[in-house]
C-alpha cells in the first residue's frame, strides 16, 4: 500500500485526544547499517499481542533514528538500506487496531548520517572543533547536530513527509536531543553579530543556547502545525525545567526523562515532577527497563525497582513510560515484558482511581535552577530542600515565580533566590495574605551583595558570609526540646543580626580553631567549643530565615 493510500484509507478514524496514556513504552530502536535483516521477523500480530499482555496502552515507534535511517517507506534517501518491511506503517496499523496509541520518534539533536554527509551542520565549540563522537571512538556515541544550520530545514521537511505519509494516524511525535553544546558554528557566529553579543563571553554563549534552541522547537512546531493541528507533540532534552516555561506553547504535555541508574539518580525525578506538573499537569514519568541506562539490549530492572519509579510517577500525579529497544530483527523481547506486565497490570488496576488526579500541596519550594544554570539536571538547592521536605512527609510542588502563590500556605526560597521587584510585590501580597515564608542563605535579598531585603517585616540584616568554614547549630526550645545539643553544618552560611521585633530560634557555636596545614583535629572538622549568642535561625511574624543553607553541594573542613 502507498503512503498516500494509507492515509487517505483511514480518514474516518476518529482522532483520538492528546490527554496521555497511563502505561507507555518507548521503543528506541537505533539500528546501524552494518546489521543485515532489519525488521525480518516483524510480526504485527505477535507484536501487539506482546504489548497487549503487558497491559501497554501506547507505544513511541520510530520514524527516524541516531543513526539517521527511516523506518518507512519516504522519499528522501536515507531508508535503512537493510529495512525488509515498511516497519512503522506496520506498527501503527496494527497496534491502532488494538487501541494502543503510537507517537512518533523523530531525533533532532544527534543524526550520524547527516553529520557524515554534511558535516558543517555539526556544532563547533569555542576552540573550532566538531562537537560530539571522535572518527576514532569505538565506543559509541554521536554528533551533535548544530540548530542554528540548515539542519533544521531537513528536520522539518522529514517531519511534514511523516504528517503527509500518516495523515490522521499521527498521535503525536517524540523529538528527541533538544539541547545544543557548542555555539560557534558560521551561523551561530553570525547570530552573535546580529544580537549584539560576545561570543566569547559564557553568559552570551548560553544565551545563544537557549535561543537556537527556542527557536529550533518553535519552528518545528510551526511545521507539525501545518500539517496537523491535533496530535501531541513534546520536545525532549533529558530534562524539565525553567527554560521550559518560554517554550510551553509548543508542548502538548511533557514527559520527565529520568532512569535512576542511567546518570540521573533517585532524586531527580522527586524534584523534576514537582515542577512539571506545575507547568502542565499531564505529564509523564518516563524509566527504564534496562538495569542501567539507554540501549542495553538484553538488560532488566529488578522488578521491585520498576514498581517503585512507576508508582512514583503516579503518586506525584502523572503517568507510566518504560523505555525500551526493539531488537533489529523486530522482535520484542519476550521477558522485557513480562517485567513491564507484572507492573502495568497494577496500575491498569489502579488507573481508576489516577485518572485525573491532582496532588494536593499547601508547600512550595522556588525553583534554584531558576537563577543559576551552572547544576546538570538537578539544582543542589532544590535537592536539599526537597529532602528535607520528604523526610518529613510534606506534599509540596517546586515552582518558579510566575506561578500563583495563593495555592500554597509556605513558601520556601532555598539559598539563593533573589527578590526581584516584581517577585517581591507578589511575595508581600502573599505574607499579607496570610502566607507564611521561610527562607536560607541570600535568599529575600534583591542582590547577592545587599545587606537588607526589600520584602516586608524581614526578620535580619545581612553582614556577609561567616568566616569560619564549618559551625554547629544549636536550637532553642521553639525547635527542639533537647537544647543542650550541636549539630554540625557543613555549608558555610551568613553572618545576619536580628532585626528589631525578631525571635532568635537557634544560635551556632564554632569549633576550636579552623583547620590548616600545620594544625588540624581529627578526620574532618574541630569539634564545637561552647555556644554563643549569635543567630543561626531568627523569625519575625511570618517570616522565618536561616542563615544556613539547604545545599548538600559541598563538604567543608574546619
């Protein structure tokens, strides 16, 4: 059957709606041209009747891989050249037969056939050079293919094929490595000239980041829309966050790529989704089913692992991706999904009662990443306070300074967050409201080197950071009912006097001497040598600071 004849074969196909599927797969499926038979064994039968028994609803089925090889019949050339099926049309017809919805995978940001036959479209960093894979790299890898070229051009021009070949069977497209690394390619050079920029300035340069990329998403956005004005669309960049927010537009939900063991640890997705969903509360918490990260064929998650990163996902209000890679052959890996079964079923159980459910918070934490870009994918600051709120068993969602305070009763500004005058209007309004604010570090301050904040009834003056690299903190009665203890504090905080009215609530106490090359106590730091009177925590009416910080970024010695 022509692609033409497919989409014209299936108009009356009623569209289906954007809102996510609870249990998703994401197929990779980056297959090299050096593997012979590619989809031979493609069953679409066995297909579906696999994902079926695992309970799965939707399924990501690719159009285009890392590789740069289309899984479908297309005009352009670059067809795997082993391809023995018209593999996606396959998998579409069949799984919507049985009601599984199949977005489309389309990757942006690393095509190795593109970088070999236009390798000017590759990123060039600072020093000139490409960025991405070596010539000589046995080990994998990719190109990163630069936003700011002509690239983009093919990019959207595949996409609309796609758009023309599918027609109404577009649910919705995947785009994946939305983020750019070096930004001095001729193009983005030329940009540098016409914004007015130093390129060889750090802020500039991810300045230039987040514009060739806002504009790479608008414009492929635009070339979906075009051709499609209903199906589901999400822009990938292993991440969600801040810059997210000058870009929602052009998402239709979001998705929270995070595998614990794959790099990004067990408390990304805590914090990511708090802040997600904030944004657009459909979204999804997208694992793995490998053992540990991306493309390991052959490879599984403890059972009990998978349960718990699922139902995360659901407690914090979203939906289930695992992803997964299709063996060349096209066979889906029998265990890989008895694994995934053992999970979907109970949450196909359970679904009932997520549909449609909103977490219910009275806390907010104001997102760090917001003010500084130097953390991968999750913010000390955030992770601190975070932790500090599940271990004490808070519903709380992160959020930035756009969103409405009047959701919550407290407001937490962790270490670094500044007031700016149109924060600070919002944040008054909110204290007079009756909200309450509890802030660490410079955080309330409009600048870093301010000595007073412009927020309402603050409870201190700042005098600079403490000199002595690691205090203890011991609290009064309003804390703790033993207050005979220290504890130790291993971020170096502000030096604060109490402002008129305020309430002193702990005190530090400093250790004996500071440690140096030629005079030291112990593994770590000098221990504590007595309290004194100087504030550690001090509050005054519905404001409470800390002069420490919730960052676990460091580890002082004293």
């Amino acid at each position: 059957m022509s692609p033409r004849t497919f989409a014209a074969s299936n108009k009356s196909r009623n569209l289906m709606s954007h809102e996510l599927r609870f249990r998703q797969i994401h197929l990779d499926f980056h297959t090299s041209e050096a593997i012979p038979g590619i989809g031979a064994e493609f069953d679409p039968d066995r297909f579906v009747a696999t994902l079926k028994d695992a309970a799965v609803d939707s399924v990501t089925c690719f159009s285009r891989c890392h590789h740069g090889w289309i899984y479908h019949d297309t005009k352009f050339p670059y067809r795997h050249p082993n391809l023995k099926t018209n593999l996606l049309e396959q998998q579409i017809r069949a799984c919507h037969a049985a009601d599984i919805r199949v977005p489309i995978y389309i990757t942006v940001g690393w095509d190795d056939l593109m970088a070999r036959l236009h390798p000017e479209w590759v990123e060039i960093d600072a020093e000139g050079h490409q960025v991405g894979r070596g010539p000589l790299c046995a080990q994998g890898g990719w190109k990163n293919m630069d936003f700011a070229s002509p690239y983009v051009d093919f990019v959207i021009e595949q996409t609309q094929e796609v758009c023309d070949i599918f027609g109404d069977e577009v649910d919705g497209f995947f785009f994946d490595i939305i983020f750019q690394t070096g930004v001095h390619s001729a193009w983005c050079l030329e940009r540098y000239r016409q914004k007015g920029w130093d390129a060889a300035n750090k802020d500039h340069q991810e300045r230039m980041r987040e514009l060739v990329v806002g504009e790479c998403v608008e414009r492929i956005y635009a070339g979906v829309r075009a051709k499609n004005d209903r199906c589901a669309v999400f822009f990938n960049g292993g991440h969600v966050g801040p810059a997210f927010r000058d870009r929602l537009k052009c998402y239709s939900h979001l998705e929270v790529e995070s595998l614990p063991t794959g790099g990004w640890g067990y408390m990304h997705f805590p914090i990511t989704a708090r802040y997600s969903r904030t944004l657009n509360p459909d979204f999804m918490g997208m694992t793995g089913k490998f053992s540990e990260t991306w493309g390991h064929f052959n490879s599984y998650k403890n059972p009990a692992a998978l349960e718990f990163e699922c139902f995360s996902a659901l407690a914090q209000g979203g939906k289930c991706s695992v992803g997964d890679q299709l063996h060349p052959t096209g066979v889906l890996d029998r265990k890989t999904y008895e694994l995934i079964g053992g999970v979907y079923r109970q949450i196909r159980d359970v679904e009932p009662w997520c549909s449609n459910a909103r977490v219910k918070t009275e806390i907010a934490i104001v997102n760090a990443e917001t003010y500084d870009h130097s953390a991968e994918r999750m913010d000390p600051r955030n992770l601190g306070a975070t932790r500090m709120l599940m271990e004490g068993r808070h519903q709380f969602d992160i959020i930035d300074e756009l969103a409405d305070l009047s959701n919550y009763r407290v407001v937490i500004l962790p270490d670094v967050i500044p007031v700016s005058p149109t924060f600070t209007e919002r944040l008054n309004a909110f204290l007079a409201g009756g909200g309450a604010l509890l802030t660490s570090g410079t955080s309330g301050l409009a600048t870093p080197d301010a000595t007073t904040s412009p927020l309402n009834g603050f409870p201190v003056q700042f005098a600079g950071p403490r000199a002595d690299p690691t205090e203890f903190l011991r609290p009064s009665a309003t804390l703790a009912a033993d207050t005979d203890s220290d504890f130790v504090m291993y971020e170096r905080g502000m030096q604060v006097l109490p402002e008129a009215g305020s309430e002193v609530w702990a005190t530090y106490t400093v250790p004996y001497f500071a440690r140096s090359w030629d005079k030291f106590c112990s593994h770590a730091h000098t221990p504590a040598v007595g309290p004194t009177d100087a504030p550690a925590v001090v509050a005054k009416g519905r404001i409470v600071h800390l002069r420490i910080r919730f960052s676990p970024r460091t580890r002082s010695t004293a």
